[in-house]
C-alpha cells in the first residue's frame, strides 16, 4: 500500500495528466490503461486515486472488472481545480 505521500503524489500526477490530455474538455477521456502505463502507477493506487477523485466530484471513472479504472474524465469540478492550480502557478 502506498504511503500518504506517495497516494497524494498519484492523484496529482492523475490530475495533470487528464488536464493535459483532454486541454479541459470534459467530454473527452482518458483509458485507464494508459494513464496507469504513462505515469507508472500500480493498478491498485491508481485505482485508490481514482476513487478519491470521484469522491470529490473531480472526475467520473468508467470501471472495468476487478476495479480497474477502463475510462477517467474531468468533470467541470476537476477542471475548475486544475485551472485554479494552473493561475497560482503563475
């Protein structure tokens, strides 16, 4: 299991990666498969990150069998957050 940390680190990187991806459509997403492949993370934090992320009503994951993520979109939420974060960047 991943450390504090570590959980935190997965979501961030599962944020951006969504954020970049879909330049902040919420009508696209993203294969779980890919996201888990391009960042690395075990199928089992990501999916943790994804239920996290859910939960704050950041994105809608899509599962497949044995609680793999199939499909991760932004919602407006997520989007609003990821542009928040972007502008405190700057």
């Amino acid at each position: 299991m991943a450390t504090l940390r570590e959980r935190k680190t997965h979501r961030e990187k599962v944020m951006r990666a969504l954020y970049q991806a879909t330049v902040g459509n919420r009508l696209l997403g993203v294969d779980g498969a890919k996201l888990r492949n391009d960042l690395g993370i075990p199928e089992q934090d990501l999916a943790a990150a994804c239920t996290y992320l859910a939960g704050e009503g950041w994105v809608v994951v899509d599962w497949a069998r044995g609680n793999t993520p199939a499909m991760v979109t932004l919602t407006h939420l997520g989007i609003q957050q990821m542009e928040t974060e972007e502008e405190e960047r700057r």
